[in-house]
C-alpha cells in the first residue's frame, strides 16, 4: 500500500483548507488525490496556468454552443486528450455525455478510468454547464 500511495501521489486537498492559523493544510493522496486532480483538469482552460500552459482542458470553448451529436463528441475527445496529456496516473476507460433530466443547459460528464497502479477502477460525474450565467 505504501508504494502504491507513493506512485499515487499526496498533494494539496481541493479546495485548500488551511488549519492552526494557516500553519497547516489539509493533504489529500491516493485515490482521493486522483479524483481532485482529474476535477482540477476539467476546470482549467489551456493557457491558465502560467507555467504550465499546455495544462487543462478546452470545455470554455463549448460554452453556449448548440448541443448535439458533435459537440458531445468533440467534448469526449477533448477530455479524452486533456487526461492522456496530463494524468499518467489513470487510464481512461469511457467517457460518456447525457444531459441532465431536470435542468436544462447541463450536461453530465461520466468518466470511468482505472488507476495503473492498482488497476482499480473508478468513475466521476462533472456537471458542465453549457450555458453558463445564462439564468
């Protein structure tokens, strides 16, 4: 297990939550460390991150779009490439989009990857709102 976690990785928890007067933050590793990584890479635009402006995912650019067919395959391919790209840690295994029932504008991004080093397999939802400050 400890070398499991080692490979894994320990890191920062997300959102950062400081303790003992800012002396102290909440550290996040394995799985859980995953998981908030994965939720980062989703939410960064390419180009954000000063020095590391190849990092991220481009769904900003489908923002207002018109949902169809092609969007949700140029989604799925975009956050295809933003894992391979940025998260050696897993391997993606399906992406798959549907729009949520009771709201409109939203579309319910389900990815199921599998973490190398303990082929265990995992899944997320990340609610993407297409048609952000819309309302």
């Amino acid at each position: 297990m400890e070398n499991n976690e080692a490979f894994l990785g320990r890191g920062w928890g997300f959102p950062p939550q400081f303790f003992s007067g800012g002396a102290r933050v909440e550290m996040v590793s394995a799985e859980v460390d995953i998981q908030q990584s994965l939720y980062i890479l989703l939410t960064t635009a390419i180009k954000e991150r000063v020095m590391f402006p190849d990092y991220g995912c481009d769904l900003s650019n489908y923002v207002f779009e018109e949902i169809g067919q092609s969007l949700i395959n140029a989604i799925e391919g975009s956050i295809f490439d933003a894992i391979l790209k940025n998260e050696a840690r897993v391997k993606t295994e399906n992406i798959h989009i549907e729009r949520a029932v009771d709201e409109t504008g939203i579309l319910l991004i389900g990815i199921e990857y599998t973490i190398m080093a303990t082929n265990n397999r995992y899944n997320m939802v990340y609610p993407f709102y297409i048609n952000e400050a819309t309302r």
